[in-house]
C-alpha cells in the first residue's frame, strides 16, 4: 500500500486542513542541540510519570514538579543526599512514588554521562538519524532508567525528535499494509519492520516520520471529528 493512499484516508475522516493541524512539531537540529540539558531530563521525567498514570494529573501538576526538582537542573539534582531523594516519597508537589523518584535520580547522571561524551544531551539527539530511532530506543532503554519502549517514543515527540510512535491506531494500519508484527510491537525483529517501513513511507512522501506517524494514526480507528 502506497502512503498515499493512507494519507487520502486520514484526509477523508479528518479534512485536509484539519488533518495540518494535528501533525507535531519536529525540531530542526539546530533546535535539538539548543534545548538545555535541563529539559531533556524534564521531559523524560514526564513521559516516565505519565506511564501508567493519569497524564492530566501530571500535567496540572507540572509547575510543581519544576519547582520540587530545581527545575531539572542536573548540577543540582546530583548534589542531593540521599536523605533529600527519600523526602520526595512525602512531597506532595510530585508524583510520590519512589520507582519514578529513582528513576530521575539514576537519569541525571545518565544525561551527565551523555554530555560528557558528546558536549550535551541536544547534540547526541540532532546527531542520531531517524532512519534509526530503533536504535536510539534500544540506548535509553539500556543505559537510561525506565526509557524504554512507549516512554521513549513519547519523549522524542515532547522535545521535538522526528520519529514515530506505535499508537494502538499506527500498529493497526501498518498491520493493514500487510506487516507480519505484533499488536504490541516491542521485540527487535517486530520494532526492525516497522522501522523499514517508516523509512520507506519517508523515502517515498519525504514526510518527517512524526508526520507519517500522526497521519497513519488519523487514517484507522475511532478518531473522527
């Protein structure tokens, strides 16, 4: 199936004008390698808290998360004892849930560590291609805490990485290509398919594969306006 005929699809539900309006924001690697330190962490915090839990809340609580956290300056948060992290499990401005409270407290030095070697966190993003975002997921999954599969796709979209998400609506229009691949994809061979057609759609409509991503998910599903 030619993405063209996707895309007609998702026109079709949605109108085209409408259907421009949805598609994300994808930040140039200008932009990426722009973003602070500070907000790589922020969003991978979000995404981690938004996992399995209410995103509203987490959202309507984010000032507050900003302030608790020294608003994700990574100096500051790796100066704190230990005692300071276990306060958190009390501190109502947050989510009080130590897994997620860990989780933060190992990424700081995961994201120290990136800087080190590439100068900051925005020039490893802008560096690594989107015909690989496998591959970017499979390194935050092994060497970040709590950033593997939908946490890491949702964290590219928030700060602006080109790159696709496997929304329940993607998976079943690329299962109606004729993809051989699970309902959930997550196994290297299920994530290499679908990243061989993404990169094919790209090579066909030269669409950002977050658009494709967006596109595909408007074509299918209970999603009319």
């Amino acid at each position: 199936m030619k993405f063209a005929d996707i895309r007609a699809r998702a026109e079709k539900r949605k109108g085209s004008a409408a259907l421009k309006k949805l598609l994300p924001k994808v930040s140039s690697k200008k932009q990426l390698e722009a973003l602070g330190n500070d907000r790589y962490l922020a969003m991978m915090t979000k995404v981690i808290n938004q996992a399995g839990f209410s995103w509203k809340v987490v959202e309507n609580k984010w000032p507050e998360f900003e302030e608790a956290f020294f608003k994700f300056d990574p100096n500051k948060l790796g100066l704190l004892s230990p005692e300071q992290w276990e306060a958190y499990c009390s501190d109502r401005r947050v989510v009080r849930n130590w897994q997620k409270i860990k989780a933060l407290k190992e990424n700081i030095f995961f994201v120290q560590e990136v800087v080190r070697k590439h100068g900051s966190f925005g020039k490893f993003m802008a560096q690594w291609p989107s015909s690989d975002q496998i591959g970017l997921m499979e390194y935050l999954k092994k060497h970040g805490n709590r950033l593997g599969g939908n946490s890491a796709m949702y964290f590219f979209r928030r700060v602006g990485k080109d790159g696709f998400v496997l929304s329940r609506d993607v998976v079943v229009t690329l299962k109606s290509t004729g993809l051989d691949i699970a309902e959930r994809p997550s196994t290297k061979r299920d994530l290499k398919k679908v990243q061989v057609q993404f990169n094919a759609w790209h090579e066909e409509t030269k669409l950002p594969f977050s658009h494709l991503s967006r596109i595909a998910a408007c074509s299918v599903g209970e999603n009319f306006l």
